[in-house]
C-alpha cells in the first residue's frame, strides 16, 4: 500500500469524514497545474481524445474540458486564446470567462517578468 509522508497510518481508527474531506481537498489543491503554452497539434489531438466537455468560445477564444477527471473534481483544461493554444489543470467547474481571464493574466504576467 501507497503511504503519503503528509499522512501518519499510525491510528487509522481516528480517521473520520472531515480527515478525509481535507485530505482529498489537499490532493486536489495539488493537482492544479500553472497555464503553460502548447501547440496547436497538441490542442487537436486533445480534442480527438474523447468527447469534450462543456466546449465554449467565441472569433476570439474557446476553450473545453476533459471529460475525464484527473484527481476529484480537477480536470485539464485547453483554450485557444487568440492564435496561441493553453492547457492547465483546474476544477471542472470553471467557467470560460474565469479561464480566459486565468490565461491573460498568467501568459502577460510571465511576458512581462520576461522582458524585464
């Protein structure tokens, strides 16, 4: 069996629902990626995967959802945001605005820390 340092298996009786809660809380706090770049090839073949969940977008952005989990409710994420594609992981439940928001912030902030 797979034992976590963050865990002690000393007294697995006291485990109770809220251990369990923070500990797969944490799991999937884990599992959130940072926004990296990808290409084009790369976001098609995603696509192809399997059926894509909750496909939004616009002329200037689009992004979907794997329809399978990664850890919980996390799952990865892909948009194309003008002429370049992105992928990350985060919750499900993300909404397109709130992703598209994410990707402008975190792709500029790094261009800028770049050209300093």
């Amino acid at each position: 069996m797979y034992q976590t340092q963050e865990i002690s298996t000393e007294n697995r009786m006291k485990f109770d629902a809220s251990a369990e809660a923070a500990y797969w809380q944490r799991r999937e706090q884990q599992a959130r990626s940072d926004v990296e770049e990808i290409t084009l090839a790369a976001f098609m073949d995603a696509i192809a995967v399997m059926y894509p969940r909750d496909w939004c977008g616009d002329v200037e952005c689009e992004s979907f959802k794997l329809a399978e989990m990664y850890c919980g409710e996390v799952t990865t994420i892909y948009a194309k945001v003008g002429e370049r594609y992105f992928r990350f992981r985060d919750v499900v439940s993300l909404p397109h605005n709130a992703i598209v928001a994410r990707i402008k912030k975190e792709a500029t902030g790094r261009e800028v820390q770049a050209l300093k």
